[in-house]
C-alpha cells in the first residue's frame, strides 16, 4: 500500500523542473540550421543572454554540463603553470580547482568551513602576500549546491579591488542564476559560469560563460587555449556554425529562448523575491522541527543560506530513511547529502519552476514521514512555513 500515486516531485537541487512551456517548445524535428529563424533565435539568446547575469559583456555558449563550462573558463583565460587561489567552501569549488590542476595549472587552496561562507578577511590577507602578484586567478562558487551556503560575491570582488589585485576573479554560479541575485558588473566579477539545467529550468547540457573585457584581453595570451573551447573562432562568428563549433544543440536553443521569455515576463526581481519567500519557509519549517540532536539547517550564519538549496542535518534521525519513505510512499524524491555529509543529512532543492503549493507540499510530505518515523521533533513546521507565505501575499 502506498500514496505515491499522482504528479512524482522532485526536490533534488537539478536537474531542476522543466516547465511544460520548455518541454513542448523542445518538442520539434530538426530545422534548417544554415538559415531561417534558428539562426535568429540563436543570436537573439547571445544578445539577451547578459542580462541575467546582470552584464553588458559578452556570453560563450558552450555545449557540454556545468564542468565544460568550467574547462571553457580556465582554458581560454590562463597558461600551463600558472598559479591560481581556489576559495573553498563545500564541494563544487575543490572539484573546480581538481580540474585545473588536470589542466596543468598550480592550484592553492584557500580552506573554507563546511558551515560558513568564505571568510573575505582571509583573502584579503593572502591577497596582500601576494606583492609579486603571482596569482593569475581566482575561483570560488557563488552557492555551493553541498552545503547550501552562499557567498558574498560582491564582499569578495570588492577585496579584490580594493587592493587592485590583477588575478581575474571567477565566480560559479551554476546553482545561483536564476534564483539569487547576482550582479556580475557591479560586483566586479571577470568570468561567470553557469549552466542551463537549475535555477534556468532546462535539460543538462548547456552551459554559459560570460567574460569581462579584462578576461577578453587575458585570452590573447592564455597558452592552454585549445581548439573546441577556444573562443577565437566564437567571438565574432559569420555564421551561428561558429558560436556553437559545430552543429548547433537546436532543441536547447528552443528551449532556452523560452527560459528567457519566462523570465523577462515574471522580471528578475520577482524571481529573487520568490525563491527568497520560499526558501525563508523552507528554513522555518527546519528551525520548527530542529530539536537537540535532531534536525537542523547546515549554514550556521543566516545571511549566508542558499535560497536555491538547502542542505540539513538530521542528528540522530535517518536520513536515508526519511528519503526513502518520502520517495516510496508519497512520490517525493529529497537530494542525497553530498561532498562528506552524506551519512546525517539530506538536501532540499528549491530552485527554478517552484511556487507555494509545491514547496508547501514537499514540506508537509516531509512532516509527515518524520511523525510516522516517531522521529523527536517540534510540531507544525508546515504552519510556521505556511505563516511566511502568507506575509508574501498581499492582503
Ligand atoms: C555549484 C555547482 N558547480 C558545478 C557543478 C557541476 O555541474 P555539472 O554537473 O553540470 O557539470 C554543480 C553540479 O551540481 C554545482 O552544483
């Protein structure tokens, strides 16, 4: 016997929910790819394409998941040998940073706290050390999809400038766009990376990387540029052939188009508003249930939670269990703890095509396997939850 019956959810933090909108306008044979309205459609998204980084500069579209889109940075903006800081906090930065060293360049890493963000002091500091200016770049993730803490990107650039360091400043933001705000320009970021299939709503296997005019001026002399990635042949192409290298993914670029449409309807603002709402119930309902030694939310600074994901512990509570009850009996699918809290923790996604219903719906789910558990517990998270909605609505 079971309740799953009915729509699954998905909660894991993306492969996001694609809208049905997105999914139908994939839905298409192939078009002519030399002329016609894919080759407009495709330039249309180069050129809209900035603003939801909130850029002037320019965007390379490279097709490939969220690490091609890294490779596509590191390669076309530095040089075997060079020395590069990687911030570390959680995961995803470390796994940028093992890449490059497989990319032949001398990595350091600046450790971080699996519970906080990354401390600006302490890049201020190695930063000073720095007098020779030996470090070319500088690499961090604006929100780690492990631990669900985000960073203060416009604290960091502003360390960065504020000691007229050259290194150029890349920041990650393949979990983020979409769902928080994010100012490239105004934050003074050189290189952004993102990826199609989170906070953007789409299928895996698109990816972006926008670029400053200083990142531009160091890919003339970036000696690990290599063929695919190299952005020589991308930066003013005749034809939408070289924007992509080759046969362009055409279903993406549909599905895309309709991503920025979406976006452009309900406006940025209201997107950051949205996922702040539903991420601030997401945490009431935790800091409701949190009881000694039970659950609790894993970024300790409240400034410094996700309002993409977010990541909690469960203490003495399976949390495999809890999954697997969600999943079996109610259709709802939780995120597994990655990056070492995997054994006491479980992970929320709340990014991308999310409104109240869901978000309230996954959180009662998730109230109610913790009561048939008899798991320790503070009662009626789901209303603490249910309260903040309500303040977002107008009365
Ligand atoms: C913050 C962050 N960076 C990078 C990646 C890697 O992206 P991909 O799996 O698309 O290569 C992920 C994947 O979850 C991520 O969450």
């Amino acid at each position: 016997m079971s309740l799953r019956y009915g729509q699954p959810m998905i909660a894991i933090p993306g492969p996001s929910i694609t809208p049905e909108r997105v999914l139908r306008t994939m839905h298409r044979s192939m078009p002519d790819i030399y002329e016609g309205e894919l080759v407009d459609l495709a330039f249309s998204l180069v050129e809209d394409l900035p603003s939801i980084a909130r850029t002037s500069e320019r965007v390379f579209i490279s097709i490939s998941n969220g690490h091609g889109a890294w490779q596509m940075a590191l390669c076309n903006t530095l040089s075997p040998g060079d020395k590069i800081l990687v911030l570390e906090s959680g995961l995803f930065a470390s796994v940028w940073g093992q890449m490059a060293e497989r990319t032949h360049l001398n990595v350091e890493y600046l450790s971080g706290d699996n519970r906080l963000p990354i401390d600006p002091d302490m890049l201020g500091q190695r930063l000073s050390e720095d007098t020779s200016h030996e470090i070319k770049a500088i690499l961090c993730v604006h929100t780690d999809t492990a631990t669900s803490v985000r960073n203060d990107i416009a604290k960091l650039g502003q360390t960065i400038r504020n000691l007229d360091h050259p290194a150029l400043f890349m920041v990650d933001c393949i979990a983020s766009l979409g769902c928080e705000q994010y100012e490239m320009d105004e934050w003074h970021v050189d290189i952004t990376v993102a990826a199609s299939q989170k906070g953007l709503m789409m299928p895996p296997g698109m990816a972006f990387v926008w670029a400053s005019q200083q990142a531009l001026e160091a890919h003339k002399s970036a000696g690990l540029r290599i063929g695919y990635f190299d952005w020589d042949q991308r930066i003013n192409p005749d034809h939408m052939y070289q924007l992509f290298c080759g046969t362009p993914p055409i279903q993406h670029l549909y599905g895309l188009r309709e991503v920025l449409n979406m976006i452009d309807e309900e406006g940025l603002e209201n997107i950051w508003f949205r996922h702040q709402v539903l991420a601030d119930s997401v945490r009431a309902a935790v800091q409701t249930w949190q009881q000694p030694d039970g659950l609790e939310l894993n970024i300790t600074d409240p400034k410094a939670r996700s309002n993409a994901v977010t990541t909690i512990r469960t203490g003495s509570i399976n949390s495999e269990k809890l999954r697997e009850i969600c999943a079996t009996q109610a259709g709802l699918k939780l995120g597994l703890a990655v990056g070492g809290l995997e054994a006491d923790a479980f992970r929320i996604g709340h990014m991308g095509y999310l409104n109240p219903p869901m978000i309230l719906g996954t959180l009662a789910t998730i109230e109610s396997a913790l009561l048939s558990m008899n798991a320790s517990i503070g009662r009626n998270g789901i209303g603490t939850a249910a309260e903040i909605i309500a303040k977002a609505f107008p009365n």
